[in-house]
C-alpha cells in the first residue's frame, strides 16, 4: 500500500472547470486518463433497527451523525433485508443477490454458510478496477468463515484482540469472560481510520460495527447513563441499554465522517450505511431476530457522496440494491446475476417500476437456532412483500401463514391469511417463481472445532437465540 502524502489533496471528477484548466496547462494532448472513480465507505450496523434512529423518526437522540448524514444525503425510509441473521444478510448487501443466489443460507450448519468463490461481491469487484480495499470488522459471524474476505487487501475481522476493561468493568453478564469474537465500535474505528491514512483513492472501506447486537459489549458507563439514568453495570438487557449502544455506535461512527473531512475526502467518496437486520423488543412475543417483521427487516438505508443530491425516498426498496447502486453511481458495469435495481433513479426523483422484496430464515436448517424450542412455528420462514401488502410464508405449515396490510396495520397485528386472500395468492405465485424453499437441510456441522468455539464464546450454541 501507498502511503500518502500528510494531507490529502481533494480529488474531483473532471467538470468544465478542470477541463479547461487542464488544456490550459497543456494537458489535452494526452492519452486518455483513468476516469477517477469514486471512493466508498459501506458501514454496516449490526443489530439496528431503523426506528431507533432519530433521521427515522425515533423520539430520543440516539443518532445525531447518522442524522447529519441523512440530510445531507438520501434517506431511504422502506429498506427490507433479505434475512434476520447477520452473515446470510451481509452476503446479499455484497453480493446484490437474494439467499438462495448467493448461497449463504444459514448461520451454522455443515454447508450453506460459505459465500461461493465465484459469487462476485462489492470488494471483489471494486478491487478488480483498482481500488484499494480494506474491512474493519467487529465479531466474527462477518468474518473469513463464511468467506467474505475475498476481495479485501485488508480484511481485519477484529477477532483476537482482547479488549481489557471493556466488558469487564460494566458488564453483570453470564459467561462473558472473553472479548475474543468481538470488539467495541471504538478499536472497530481505530483501526479503520489508521487504515485508510496508508491508503490513495479510490478506496473502498467497509467498517462493521455490533455494539447494540447484545449487551456484553458496552460503552462506557459514563454514555451509558445518558440513557441510562444511575446505571453502574448491566443486569438486564432493555431497550434504553440498546439506545445506548446505538449511540456510541453512532458517535464512533461520526469520527469516521470528521476523519473524511479533515482529510479532504469526503467530496470524493461515496458513504452508504445500513444495517443487516433489526431486533426484536416482545412486539411479536420475541426479543432478537432470526424472524421477519418489520422489527427484524426494516433497516436504515443512507447515501451520501457524489452523485447523490439531497432527498428522502419513500419507495420500497431492499438490501440488495445497494450493491448496483454503489457501481452504477462508482461508473462501474453491474455483474451478471444480480437480483438487485440500481437505485440512482429514485436517487434521481424518476419514476421507477415498484420492487418486491424478499426475505428468509432457514432457522430449521441451522444447527445453531436454538430458538426453534420457543418457536417451532419459525421453522421455515419466507417473505415476500410490497409497499402494502405482505406475506410471511410457511412452507412446511402452509395453514400457519401471515398476511398483513402494512398501510391499516403496520405493526403486523391483525393477520390476514386465508388461503384464497388475493393479495396473498399473488404473493405466494410471485414467491414459488423464486425458487428458494428448501426443504431439506445443509447436514450437521461437524465436531467441536474452532467454529463451534467462536459461536460458543459468543453465546449462540448455549444459549443461541439470535445471530
Ligand atoms: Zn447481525
């Protein structure tokens, strides 16, 4: 890697402007140069729903540099996942494709977990066209195992790096005598920022943070107290604790932004930010995810950078479209086989064909979804949903099938289904055209290995209700 100069000049793309001054100096008669390229922040927020975010009308200050982003940027107000379970999410955010296209299914099982060497993703492609590529991770179900490496000069999974008195301290919490699986957002973004002084545009970082994924992982108690009023340690894992890690999550986040701006950067770079799947709070009878309402799917969606003018979008739109969107606003030609639609055209005010988005959780096909003795019913979970209408289908138990009109009931309480419901009759042909039930698992994961200490250490096989 190049190490540049202490400040960084600002790039721009060649307008009018530049153009004249390069003929001016003399400039024209060169060969044609590389068209310069956007650089690209992509930063996932694990565990985060998008109604907890101030930009997405949550009433307390949890996110005050995702707000300024927002404003500065587009704000999509309907994302949808296409899972509640981190990897199998993170490899339709990088691949552009639906679960069953990409080949992660499943947390944990002997196959079905792994991203296939020739699914191309966000890094493989972006380091193909030179840029230099970097992720900053925060736990391990992002991390080499499930092959999401490919692609990065720099894959730094943030597993290893025992974090002394950042749990210890402030954490009443069984089991945890170990940070090994995960880190805080604040080492997350030490060692982001210290990558990218080493690096020239374009660049393509991909910060992972999962402070609010469980509350092992705490902020300091001081930030803590914000929105915990006396707090000294954890003895229950509540909302306001998960505000709390949001908001630190949120302030770490935003020195990433002054990092861009103080180096010159930020006119230059594109900065997109999701999540991979939201949390349940008992509104569906479940804290965590590994299911699909709106509480587990709904996610925050943000771009800022060039070629993205102010504006809010009401549309729906899905996880998988940040992929071609991020390329098409890069000037770069989308991959074959991706399942996602650029959004530069929403970006744009134009008129755009509505989505449909899909979703699912192979929670019966996962050796790790222990959550399956409270909720057999999730055993096999597939969604298919518009704007208004939405169908959470159930393969093996069709009868017990959801159907909700979001537009008269958004919080999913008044169930619908009846085997003959036009819209779910609609939704259901849209869905088998998918292809994507599988009604025969990936095998048993084997033995008591590295992988199994991992999801141990985290706390997913005891206790495994989430991922
Ligand atoms: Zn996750």
């Amino acid at each position: 890697m190049r190490r540049p100069s202490p400040s960084h000049p600002t790039r721009r793309r060649a307008g009018p402007l530049a153009l004249s001054l390069a003929l001016a100096v003399g400039l024209g008669g060169c060969s044609d140069p590389a068209p310069e390229r956007p650089s690209v922040v992509l930063v996932t927020l694990d565990t985060t729903r998008a109604d907890h975010l101030g930009c997405y009308g949550y009433g307390k200050n949890t996110s005050p540099r995702l707000d300024g982003l927002a404003r500065e940027g587009a704000r999509f107000d309907l994302c949808i996942s296409s899972a509640a379970v981190t990897p199998v999410s993170h490899a339709s955010i990088f691949s552009g494709r639906e679960p069953q296209n990409h080949g992660v299914r499943v947390l944990f099982a002997a196959a079905g977990y792994r991203l296939p060497d020739d699914v191309p993703t966000l890094a493989s492609v972006l380091r193909a066209e030179g840029y230099a590529t970097g992720a900053f991770l925060s736990a391990y179900p992002v991390s080499e195992e499930f092959g999401f490496d490919r692609g990065f000069d720099v894959f730094d999974n943030g597993i290893g790096e025992p974090a002394e008195g950042k749990m210890q301290d402030q954490d009443g919490f069984a089991g945890w005598d170990t940070n090994r699986f995960q880190r805080r957002s604040d080492d997350t973004t030490v060692a982001a920022l210290a990558w990218l002084e080493t690096v020239d545009e374009p660049f393509f970082l991909w910060i992972h943070y999962w402070d609010p994924h469980d509350p092992n992982l705490l902020p300091p108690v001081e930030h803590v107290r914000r929105f915990v009023p006396g707090f000294e340690r954890a003895t229950t894992w509540n909302v306001p604790l998960y505000d709390a890690e949001i908001a630190y999550m949120d302030e770490q986040f935003g020195r990433v932004l002054d990092h861009l701006d103080a180096s010159g950067r930020a006119a230059d770079t594109l900065v997109a930010v999701t999540s991979d799947h939201g949390e349940g709070w008992y509104e569906h009878d479940w804290h965590a995810h590994r299911i699909l309402y709106q509480e587990q799917i709904h996610l925050p969606l943000i771009l800022r950078g060039p070629g993205v003018a102010p504006t809010t979008v009401p549309d729906l739109v899905r996880s998988i479209d940040v992929f071609p969107t991020l390329l098409e606003l890069a000037g770069l030609p989308v991959p074959d086989g991706v399942d996602g639609r650029s959004l530069v055209p929403l970006l744009a005010g134009e008129p755009d064909e509505p989505r449909l988005a899909y979703a699912d959780q192979l929670n019966l096909w996962d050796t790790n979804a222990r959550m399956l003795e409270k909720r057999p019913q999730d055993d096999l979970l597939h969604v298919l949903m518009d704007a208004r209408w939405k169908l959470i289908f159930r393969p093996l138990r069709p009868d017990e099938s959801e159907l909700y009109d979001l537009d008269a009931d958004p919080d999913e309480a008044v169930n619908l289904y009846r085997p003959d419901h036009p819209e779910g009759l609609r939704l259901r042909a849209e869905l088998e055209r998918r292809d994507a039930f599988v009604l025969e698992g990936f095998g048993e994961a084997a033995g008591d290995g590295e992988r199994s200490d991992a999801l141990r250490e985290l706390g997913y096989i005891d206790d495994g209700d989430d991922g």
